[in-house]
C-alpha cells in the first residue's frame, strides 16, 4: 500500500513506518492504525471508506484523503461597556467565537493605528471546540474617530467597526 499524502519513510527491512501517526502492529505483525477509520475488505485488505482509493501501476492501492474542512468564520461583536457618548471615558470590546482551529490574532484600532495597553482573554473553548476569545481596552469616543476590531483568523483577514449608540 502507498499512502501518497501520508508522511512515511521505509524501515532497514522495506516496511513502510509513518513515525507521526499513532499505530501499533497487530498478532499477525500487519500494522494497525486504531485512530484511522478503516475497515478490512472480503480479502482482507485494509479499506478507507472516507478514503478516495485506486490502484497504481503496480497493482497496489493509493489512498487520497479528503481535504480538511473549511473552517467557518468566525463571529465578531464589537461594542463599548457603556452607551457611547463623546467625551466619557468607555470601554472598547471586541468578543471572538465560534472559531476553530484556535490561530487568531485581534487587534483593536483608532483610526487604523493600534490603540495601545489593550488587555486579552485567555484562549477558551466550547463545545465541538470551538474557541472564544475578547480584547478590550479603556477609550474616550470622539467625534470624526473610528474605532474598529480587526482579526486574522487563518489567513484570512477582516475589519469590524464600533458603531456607537449616538
């Protein structure tokens, strides 16, 4: 069997060993790889049924797996502690959630710039793990100002803007 996408190398012997994969060998020394759904076909041979399968020129099989997932967006809610009104100090928070795998960053901006001593949660999870995450920091709205949360989540990149209650 070759496993094309699966990182591998072969033994002194010529057995294939994949040093990453959690697997052990069984009575009869085949190995096994018991976090893999598989199963053993009618001639006993292992067969993925995830697996999108054929048969190189050799005769043997070659197994493509599905790409991972796409990863939703996240969800982002940018809002102040208090109503927002010119002049009064607040608070700008920006909360993080539903995101998965947990390779995020936040920033909180006044007009595009960095706004300075801000303070962040720490990395929290949910059920189906999905992550959740909120920076905030103490700000005092003025008028012909934007104040935005930008996030990278992946590679992908996005601006969300306060709009406050006046």
């Amino acid at each position: 069997m070759e496993f094309p996408l699966a990182k591998h190398h072969r033994d002194q012997s010529g057995e294939m060993e994949f040093p990453l994969a959690k697997h052990h060998r069984d009575q009869s020394g085949e190995m096994e790889f018991p976090l893999a759904k598989h199963h053993r076909d009618q001639s006993g041979e292992m067969d993925f049924p995830l697996a999108k399968h054929h048969r190189d020129q050799s005769g043997e099989n070659t197994y493509r797996f599905p790409p991972p997932p796409v990863a939703p967006p996240p969800k982002v809610q940018v809002y102040s502690r208090n109503p927002g009104q010119h002049g009064k100090d607040n608070s700008l928070i920006c909360h993080v959630s539903g995101f998965h795998p947990p390779d995020i960053s936040i920033q909180l901006l006044k007009n595009g710039m960095e706004i300075p001593d801000a303070k962040q949660t720490d990395l929290a999870f949910e059920q189906g793990w999905q992550f959740h995450l909120t920076k905030s920091v103490g700000f005092t709205p003025a008028s012909e100002e934007e104040y935005t949360c930008r996030v990278r989540h992946l590679k992908n990149l996005k601006t969300y803007t306060w709009e406050s209650d006046m």
